[in-house]
C-alpha cells in the first residue's frame, strides 16, 4: 500500500511517499519500522498506543485503531497533529 510521510518523519524515509505491506495498520507500522529503522517508535509509545501527536487517516478517514484493517491498495496517510495558541 501507498503511505504518505510527514514531514518530521522524513529524515527516515528521505521520501513523502513510500510502499509497505500489512494487514492491520500494526502490521504495516512493524513493516514500516523494517525498512526505516525508528520509524515505529516516533509514531507508537512504549505501551504499544498511538502518540497523541500523531494521526493516521486509511483512505482518508481518521482511525484511532492500530487493528484496523488494511488492503493492499489503501493509502495510509500519517500525520503530525500541530498545537499551539
């Protein structure tokens, strides 16, 4: 599947834009991880949880659910999620 990085995590990628495989966005983020070292833990906790910072969108559509099912020509879109005042 097509996964579209932001740009903090591009110093591991040197691409916005890179192909992994996977079932479940769990899946996809270990395979991630296989192929850009350190990838997994700026976007995942040591509890196995989302980064509160971080957004994932299948598609499009916000998920929250590292369960969450995935097919081959899914686009995940990983996302800094900015704050401020």
């Amino acid at each position: 599947m097509k996964v579209l990085i932001c740009g903090p995590l591009l110093s591991y990628t040197k691409r916005r834009a890179v192909e992994a495989d996977g079932a479940t966005l769990s899946a996809c983020l270990a395979d991630l991880d296989r192929r850009f070292p350190g990838l997994r833990f700026r976007v995942i906790d040591e509890q196995d949880r989302m980064r509160p910072h971080m957004r994932f969108f299948v598609n499009g559509r916000q998920t929250f659910d590292l369960a969450h099912k995935l097919r081959a020509g899914d686009t995940l879109q990983i996302v800094q999620a900015l704050s401020g005042g």
